[in-house]
C-alpha cells in the first residue's frame, strides 16, 4: 500500500528494506568479475568499477553519517576522490583509488554504522529524516550507481559475467498501435510522495492537448525498418547535431549492433545473439529517436505529454503514482531491479498498464522524451544543488519511465532522469506521439 505513512516503525523497515536490496545488487556487480576487472576501465564513458563501489559509500557516509548524524568523517582523505564533479570519468583509473578489498571494507564499514543508527534515529522533525527522506535518497543514489555499473558491465569486453532469467512474453495481438490521450489539465509532479527527488517537486498543473501516443515502446524490428529505409543515409530525418555526430562517428546502427552475413546481431552482457525483432530498441541516443520518428511522420512525446499518459486517470481525474495505480510495482507489472537483464517484448506486462491501455511506460528501457531538463515552476534544490539544479538547461533531454536496470526505489511516475542526447551507452529506447 502506499500513502503518508508516518509510524517510525514502518519507516525504518521500508529504509532498511531499500538499502538491503540495493547493497545486495551493488555486492553482485562487483563480485561477478575479477578484482582486477574492478579497476580496469572498461571504457573512457565510464568509471571503474570499483570507483563505482567506494563513491556509494563516501555518499552515505557524507549523508547519513556526517550530515544527518553529524560524526566525523572517517577517511576526510578520499572525499575529494569520489566527489563526482572533481574528475571526469575517463581520469578516475589514474586516481589513488581504494583496492576493491579497502573499498568493500569501507563500504560495509559505512553501512553498519548507518544501520546503527537507523535504529534510534526519530524518523521527523528536519526535513532530512521526515519520512526517513535521506536514507530513501541513499537508497535511490545506490541503485542509480548500480545500473550505471550494469552500463560498465555492457560495455566491458569478454565472455558473459552476469546472468538473469528471461522475462516474459509479449503479445500485440489485438492492441491498437497507439492510443488517445483526451487534452485537458493534468497535475504533474508530486508532493507528496514521501521519497521523490527535488526535480519531481511541486505537483502542478499541466494543460495537454489531445495527442495519440505508441501503446508500446517502439521495436527493434520498426527501427529496422528505418535503417533499411535509409535513415541513417538521409539528413532530412536528423536534427543538424545528430547528423553531424553520426557522420563525425560513423554510426549507422544503435549501439552494440553488427551485421554478420545478412543478419544484424547484438552483444548483450557478453552474448552476441539476433536482434530480436519484438524487443523495445536499445541504446539509442535522442538525435536517433528524434530521427526516426520523423521519419515515422511522427514526433517525440513531451515531457508533460508523456507523464500524462503514465499517470493521469481520466475517470477519477487523479494522477496516480505509477501508470497502473498507487501500488508499488511487483513482478507481473514491470520489468525492473535488473531481474532481467533485458527488456520484454511489447505488449509484455499487460498487469502494468495505464487506465487508457499504455503499455510498459515502467521498466524494459528509459524513453526520450523531446523535452530539456529544466526546474517545474516553485523547484527549490534539495539537499544539494549538485543533484539536479546544475543540469538543468537545453543541453540535457529528459528520459522517463525507468529501465529493466532500474531498481525499483528508484522509479516512479514522477521521477525524472535525464542525459545529452548523444548518449546511446544508457538503456535507452523511445516511444512516439503525434497531435490528434
Ligand atoms: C540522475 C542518473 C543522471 O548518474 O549522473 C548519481 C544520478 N547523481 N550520483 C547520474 C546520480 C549523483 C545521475 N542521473
Ligand atoms: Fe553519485
């Protein structure tokens, strides 16, 4: 169930409950190789993993341990080394990291003092504990490091180290291609949802034409299509930027993509395998969802557009937490906390929904929306400008919805991420839209 829940009991089990799962996942990723693995890079876009590792733990222990408890810093010497805006990634292997023993040590060290002290903490009276807000946004920072360490593990080279169940079928059988979404006003963003982050803050109203929206992401298969349209090959599809990055890199297919004797295969955590025709298409970046739905005689859904159509029940005129209602999301309704390590098909996940009979806008892949990331009217940063106010501006495009990578803590109707669109390393994918 969901709701303002305010018992301290609750509340230390539901923080306790996110930290668990996410460290679960973060002891996985960084176990699944060799240590050596761990602080190698794998590619200049990402960090070692093992940075990945120590800079959760340097997070919480600023959080939770120094700020909201208000203890010294235990190594004061390696917060500039994990403070993300001193060093690019591409320079992070040539810093004096911690060796992966020291990291997990220290990582484990951190946590048994917070768990500690989730215990006796009272979970109000500063904005930083009501509802135990900052151990849910420890919780979140964890499990967004642990799809960024999922992307390190795609682009690593070498044979399979991770391996998940397939998830389940899908069917299009009888679903209409897209589907209307009625205009009128709408509440976007929340402020109620006790764990939301600062940029999903306030709930305000939104008027939204009416617009026709994909029922599914859009598929490998349809990207084919375009590819064999020659999409790649004509500049009128593209926006100047992305037909500039393309011929600059001579892309010609999402990424991870190759031909072999007729047949477009992809690598995927170490496997090359078919491209499946029925997946939601991967790795993409905007400038490439951007083109083909141009050349679909389409458009990308706006931001508003798109949280319209996840969250607004047109029968009770409430926007409700996530596209199938206030319930949290379980395994029958979204492809999440990287249980599968690949999207469903479309049509997959009928139990996830929306009330108009959208499917999979929750898991299976982040989607491109045509919208800059920029502050919802009365945003106020918190707890740090670091997180969201330093990016906002035309540079970054907004992605919604939540990948299969996306821990579910991490993922709600509300919650905003957002990249440059040249990215196609993320688990992104896209659907379209069109005015009606
Ligand atoms: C919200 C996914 C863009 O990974 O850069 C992690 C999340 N912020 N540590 C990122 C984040 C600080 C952020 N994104
Ligand atoms: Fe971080």
């Amino acid at each position: 169930g969901h709701g303002p829940v305010t018992d301290p009991e609750t509340l230390r089990l539901r923080a306790l409950d996110a930290l668990t799962t996410a460290r679960d996942r973060t002891s996985l990723l960084t176990s699944s190789v060799e240590d050596h693995e761990l602080t190698s890079q794998h590619s200049p876009l990402m960090s070692p993993l093992v940075w990945d590792l120590a800079h959760i733990g340097n997070q919480e222990e600023q959080w939770l341990l120094r700020t909201v408890a208000g203890r010294d810093a235990i190594r004061p010497e390696i917060d500039s080394i994990y403070d993300a805006f001193e060093h690019p990634r591409a320079s992070r292997p040539s810093l004096p990291l911690l060796a992966p023993d020291e990291a997990r040590r220290y990582a484990s060290d951190v946590r048994g003092r917070v768990l500690d002290l989730l215990e006796s903490i009272p979970m109000h009276g500063r904005p930083l504990l009501d509802a135990a807000f900052a151990f849910g946004m420890i919780a979140q920072h964890e499990q967004q490091h642990d799809e960024t360490m999922l992307i390190t593990h795609q682009l690593r080279k070498g044979p399979a180290a991770l391996s998940a169940p397939e998830p389940p079928a899908g069917d299009t059988t009888g679903l209409e291609p897209e589907v209307l979404v009625p205009g009128g006003p709408f509440t976007m963003g929340t402020s109620t949802e006790p764990w939301a982050l600062d940029n999903e803050r306030p709930a305000h109203q939104r008027h939204v034409p009416d617009f026709h929206i994909d029922t599914t992401p859009v598929t490998a298969g349809a990207y084919l299509r375009f590819m064999e349209d020659g999409g790649y090959t004509q500049e009128r599809w593209w926006a100047e930027a992305g037909w500039q990055q393309i011929r600059t890199h001579d892309i010609g297919a999402p990424l991870f993509w190759h031909r072999d004797a007729g047949t477009w295969l992809r690598r995927r955590f170490g496997v090359v395998e078919p491209v499946p025709l029925d997946e939601p298409v991967l790795h993409v970046s905007w400038y490439e969802a951007d083109a083909y739905a141009r050349w679909a005689g389409r458009r990308l859904p706006t931001e508003a557009e798109w949280e319209k159509a996840a969250r607004h029940d047109p029968v009770s005129g409430r926007s409700t937490r996530f596209p199938w209602g206030d319930e949290d999301p379980t395994p029958e309704r979204a492809n999440l906390g990287q249980r599968h390590l690949r999207p469903a098909p479309a049509g997959a996940y009928p139990a996830g929904e929306s009330p108009l009979g959208v499917r999979q806008l929750t898991g299976d892949v982040w989607e491109w929306t045509s919208s800059d990331f920029l502050p919802y009217p009365g945003f106020a940063a918190f707890p740090y400008r670091e997180y969201s106010e330093v990016f906002f501006g035309p540079e970054h495009k907004v992605l919604r919805g939540g990948s299969f990578a996306v821990g579910e803590v991490a993922c709600r109707g509300t919650f905003r991420n957002w990249d440059l669109p040249v990215r196609r390393q993320i688990f992104s994918g896209f659907r379209t839209a069109r005015d009606a």
